[in-house]
C-alpha cells in the first residue's frame, strides 16, 4: 500500500456513493408503507424465496455444521485480513493481473475511470456488483463520458426505469411483470410493442437487447464473490449468462471487490458454494459459476485488473463486535425473512445495502451518526440471525450500534436526550421505595392515556408512536398482597 | 448411485438427460443438431459428430462466427451429483469458454467416473490455475417475482450426453497449465 497507516482507519466519505440516504430511515418507511403495490409485490416475492429456500436447505444434512464452518473460515479470515490480502496480491499479479489498492469510493472510482479511459474505449458493461454499486461507479463513469451498460435483468430494470436498486440480490423485487413490462415498452430502443407481461417474453426481449452489447463492448466491469488468497483465484456467481459474457468476450476486465470476500484456501470455496446459493436463490446451485486466474492466453480477457476496496471495511474490522457484518457473503437471506424489510423495502433504508445486513453494514461503512436511524430499523425479532448462512449475529450488531449512537450523541450535546433523562430518573424512582410506590399509582393514568390508541402526551409521545401501550392492571402486587 | 441424482437434479432444472454408448454419441448429436452448423474445440473426438452437421473448429474462431452457429459439442471436467452441476476447465476437448456461451444449443458429453458426490469432491479433481466455468441447467433468472425463468443470455438448451466410464479420455492431463488450448 502506498499509504501511511496513522490512527484510526477512515470511513466511506460523504457525497460520493449511495450508503446514505437522503431522509431518516422512518421518514422513508411511512411512505413505503403507504404503497399498497410495493407491499404486494414484496410480499409475494418474499414468500417465494422463502418456501424455496428452505425446501433446498432441508435437503442438506449437514446445514448447521456448513453454517458453523462458514462463520469460522470468515473470522479467521477477518483476523488475518492484511496477510490473506497481501498473499491474494501476489498470486494474481503471478498469473499476469494487475492488483490495485482502493483506500475509499473516490479512488476506486478513479483508478477504474483511469483504466477504462486508457482502453479509449467509451462504453463499458457491467456484470451486477454491490461494490460499484456502493461506490457510485456509475455516475463516476458518466461524469467522465464513459456510458455503463448494466446487464443483469434486474440491475437492466433498475437502469432503464431510472430507479434504485431495493434489494441486494434482485435490485428490481419491487416492481411486478407488469410494471417491467411498462419499462421495456418505454425504454428498450426497437421493442417489440406486442410484448406480453410473460416473465419468459421479458427475458427474451432483454437478451435480444443486450447482445450487441455484449459482442461489441471491449470492456467489462464486474464484482467478486470471492477471491481465493492460496491462488488467486476469483469467482462470480451468477444466473443468466450476463456474467460469463463480461466475463469472457472484452479485451480487459475490471473487477472491483471489497477486501472482505478474500476467503483463505481453494478448498474453502466447498463450504461457500453450498451454502450461498441455497441461502440466496433457493437453488442447489445457481445456473452459472465462473473462475479465473489472472490472465489465460487465448481465452478471456488479456488484461485483468482487480480493484481491492476499503471504503470504511478497516474501520468495521477495528469493532470487534461490528466487524462480523464483513463475513456477509450478500446472499439476501436476511432481508428476505425480515418482518421490516418485506413491509417498507429496500429504498426506505436510504443505502444500496437495506435490510438486516444494511442496517448494521451502513452505518459501520460511514460511521453510526450518517446513518443514525438504521440499528433502530428492526423488531430485534432474530429472524435474520436464524435465515443467515454464515451466522452472523445482526441483533447484537443491532444493539451494539445503538449504544453507540446514545454515546456519540452524549458526547455531541451538552444536554442528555429525553430518553436519557428518563431513564436516569427511572433509576433513581426505583432506588427510592415510596417514590416507587407513588409512581406505580401514577402510572395508573396511562390506563386513560394509552386508550383507543391515542398515544401518551408529547413529550412521550415519541415512545408511543410506534408502539402500543400496555395496560396497566387495576391495582398492584403490592396493594394486592396489602389486602389479604 | 451418484449417476441417478444427477440425473435427477439435472432434468429437475430443464437440462435434457442422454444415456448412450461412446459409440451412440454421434446419433444423439445428429437428433438434435443434424443439418445445423456447430462450434467443436480442436481436441474433441471426432466420432462424436456426426456427417449431418456443419461443424466448425474453434481455431481462434472469430466472434461473430461462434455468435451464428446453431449449437456447441464439448466434453466436460467435472460434474456434481448433489447440485446438478458439469463443470468446463477449457481443456482441449471444451475448448474456450467463449464458444459454449454464444451458441443456443449445448450438448456436453460426460464420462460416468467424471461425476463427483458433491461440491468438496468436486473442487480436489479441479485445477484452479484453468478458467472453469460451473453449468447447472440452461441460462435462467429469478429477476421477475423470483421465480426461475429459464433462457436469457447463456445458451437456452443444454443436453448432457452421458457415456460409460472408460470412453474418451481427455487429450491434455488436467493440472498443466501450459497444455491449456492454444486454439
């Protein structure tokens, strides 16, 4: 690294990227909320993976042992991240790469547009990516007239309907066939106008679409799903063909993959590859994996370069509880089980990582207070914990990232929040028997309160909003037991 | 017993099943190919195509003419019995990766003793150091309702011929990374 590691690793910086969202987390989720056909449309794709997923999981008998195994490839991983990055370095620089080293989405996006600008080529394709996603490549791109072509049907959807992506394995789950439908006839230069809402109709409209694209464009853009550090071997796991083609056709290819998906051995890959894609497509196996080691003559691209991106993973690795939410392997489990997500989306949580694994990976990625109301985007009910192939443990994450934003708030304002205020005199009350007593009696109003949901008065009213209150019963143990 | 899930798990994700004689291969490929134009790799055994196809060497092939064969003949590495998986690593007899993705039609030959159990006996027969490219079931997507859609980019029809052990053994031994097709 041509860097000077000094104090504590940075975070991803503001006003590049798509990690913050432009309004808080329940500002964002209300509207959701009101669009009763983005709740159907989730809903019904949501209940889908689900039944299939679980159905190719039960088939494994070792699924909690794979779990286990997964968990502890990464932590070990995590604890050996420099090494294994350095090891990574020098495999695929042997077999005729080029590895470059990103600090943050500002240059990543300059070492990729300098690269893309040296072929002279103006146009590039893309194979889906979270990483470029994350680090607003895209517009980078453009800023610098360099037109990307995303080639995944759902990152297509996303693209052509001038739409963000809402979920991490299919950017497009919130609209129906019919809405792509209305996309493609709008958007999609020489579309057949006959064109039917049949999901196999709007396949084969993109495919016609994207394949002079994909013999004619000299350069491709992709991810990583892994990368093995023994011998500098990269995978990407896909299903339609849009990968293999960006991945095989153009002269050069660019890869831009968080230094997270390093994983140690080539045998590791035995326990990722049957875990990923029963946790994310409910399929035994994806339709499509391709490996490749730097450069192969004759075959593929002759120029290969991987992009390693911090962006604020050096950071996360510096919590030790927060830094689990780098053994993610993206597979979307969480967001799929998770009673918030399936009822608000993904564009309420404001980052290109929503869900479960958005709220803790967010705002570890750009420091808790820029994204200040995720951790509290979650019932803490544990299905995510439960649904992840790698057992990370979101909840605690969850918590966790919420004690942190009450300390950074302490710490930012002279005056303690209201919730502050109330839970030191909550202690002291039941410090004090009859101030305890008397509050007990008090509290006997909220019967009134609370009733026909109206809520408690400001400023409590905070708490209620989003909670039911309970009843108070009529009397207490202690009057109770007075009486006998 | 490795041979039935295969099996199963193949045809349960719409690639078509075969089960010939090495000496067979070329009347299935003649069913299903006769009379059309197919991309071949330079290692592939001859006897397997049969007179009625216009065949096509992959001899550094030119894009645009992979792009307008009907269909593509190679062997394979490696297949998983547990997730229905044949995996290609560009040896001589499957020849570069680009010409099993262009072509419509795909027709791969496999060996029954090229079937491993599942995914970690897999990965030890591999040589990482080749491009290999995992296959299960034609191209498909889950982008629309996540349901699984079969035929977007890749090929949209992949038949799995399957031979008796002992056939055709591959030209270059795998694990050679200078015996890679020099196409």
């Amino acid at each position: 690294m041509t860097r000077t590691f000094l104090g504590m690793p940075a975070t991803a910086p503001r006003g590049v990227g798509h990690l913050r969202g432009d309004e808080p987390f329940p500002v964002a989720a209300r509207r959701s909320l009101a669009d009763a056909q983005l709740r159907r449309n989730l809903g019904h794709a949501t209940g889908t993976i689900r039944a299939k997923s679980a159905a190719v999981i039960g088939e494994v008998p070792d699924w909690e042992e794979l779990r286990e195994a997964g968990r502890a490839i990464k932590a070990d991983t995590m604890a050996r991240l420099p090494e294994l990055l350095q090891q990574l370095e020098t495999a695929v620089t042997a077999a005729g790469g080029t590895v470059h080293w990103a600090a943050d989405a500002v240059e990543a996006n300059r070492i990729v547009t300098d690269l893309v600008t040296a072929t002279g080529s103006d146009r590039v394709m893309k194979v889906k990516s979270m990483a470029t996603q994350e680090i607003g490549l895209n517009e980078a791109l453009e800023a610098a007239g360099i037109e990307p072509v995303e080639t995944d049907l759902a990152e297509l959807i996303v693209q052509l309907g001038r739409d963000k992506p809402s979920h991490i394995l299919v950017p497009a789950i919130h609209r129906n066939r019919a809405e792509i439908r209305e996309i493609f006839l709008r958007e999609m230069p020489g579309v057949d106008p006959a064109l039917t809402d049949e999901p196999a109709v709007l396949a084969a409209a993109a495919r016609r679409h994207l394949r002079r694209t994909f013999l004619s464009t000299r350069v491709a853009i992709s991810g990583a799903n892994f990368a093995v550090a023994e011998t500098g071997t990269l995978a990407v796991v896909e299903s339609e063909g849009n990968g293999r083609m960006c991945l095989t056709l153009p002269d050069t290819l660019i890869t831009v993959m968080g230094i997270e998906k390093v994983i140690p051995t080539w045998a590791d890959l035995e326990v990722f590859l049957q875990l990923l894609p029963r946790a994310s497509t409910g399929e035994r196996m994806n339709p499509y994996t391709s490996m490749w080691t730097g450069v192969t003559p004759h075959d593929g691209p002759q120029d290969f370069h991987l992009v390693l991106l911090d962006n604020g993973r050096s950071a996360m690795l510096a919590d030790e509880v927060g830094r689990q939410a780098l053994h993610c392997i993206r597979c979307s489990a969480c967001l799929n089980v998770c009673p918030v997500y399936e009822r608000t989306g993904g564009h309420a949580y404001g980052s290109v990582y929503p869900g479960p694994i958005g709220a803790v990976l967010s705002p570890q990625l750009t420091g808790v207070e820029d994204n200040a109301s995720l951790p509290y985007a979650s019932s803490l009910c544990g299905a995510c914990f439960d649904a992840c192939p790698v057992k990370i443990d979101i909840p605690s994450i969850l918590v966790h990232l919420r004690a942190e934003h009450v300390t950074a708030y302490r710490n930012e304002h002279r005056l303690p929040s209201a919730e502050a205020v109330t839970m030191a005199a909550a202690a002291y009350t039941m410090d004090h028997l009859p101030l305890y007593e008397a509050a007990q009696r008090r509290s006997r109003l909220t019967r009134f309160a609370g009733r026909h949901g109206r809520g408690l008065p400001p400023p409590l009213s905070g708490w209620t909003v989003g909670r039911d209150l309970p009843q108070p019963p009529p009397q207490t143990f202690r009057e109770w037991w007075v009486q006998r | 017993m490795h041979l039935d899930v295969l099996i199963h798990r193949l045809t349960d994700y719409g690639a078509a099943v075969h089960r010939c004689a090495d000496d067979e291969v070329a009347h299935v490929v003649d069913a299903i190919l006769g009379g059309r134009r197919v991309v071949i790799p330079s290692g592939l055994p001859r006897h397997w195509l049969p007179d009625t196809v216009e065949a096509l060497a992959d001899d550094n092939l030119p894009t645009e003419r992979i792009a307008t064969a009907d269909g593509v003949v190679t062997a394979a590495a490696v297949a998983v019995a547990e997730t229905g998986t044949v995996i290609l690593d560009a040896a001589a007899d499957q020849g570069r990766r680009i010409i099993t993705l262009l072509p419509d039609v795909h027709i791969c030959v496999l060996r029954v003793d090229q079937i491993a159990a599942g995914v970690p006996d897999a990965l030890a027969r591999l040589d990482p150091r080749r491009p290999l490219t995992w296959i299960s079931g034609p191209s498909a997507t889950s982008d629309i309702e996540l349901n699984r859609v079969e035929g977007v980019h890749g090929p949209r029809n992949l038949h799995l011929v399957i031979v008796p052990r002992g056939s055709h053994h591959s030209l270059d031994p795998v694990g050679d990374p200078h015996s890679l097709p020099q196409a």
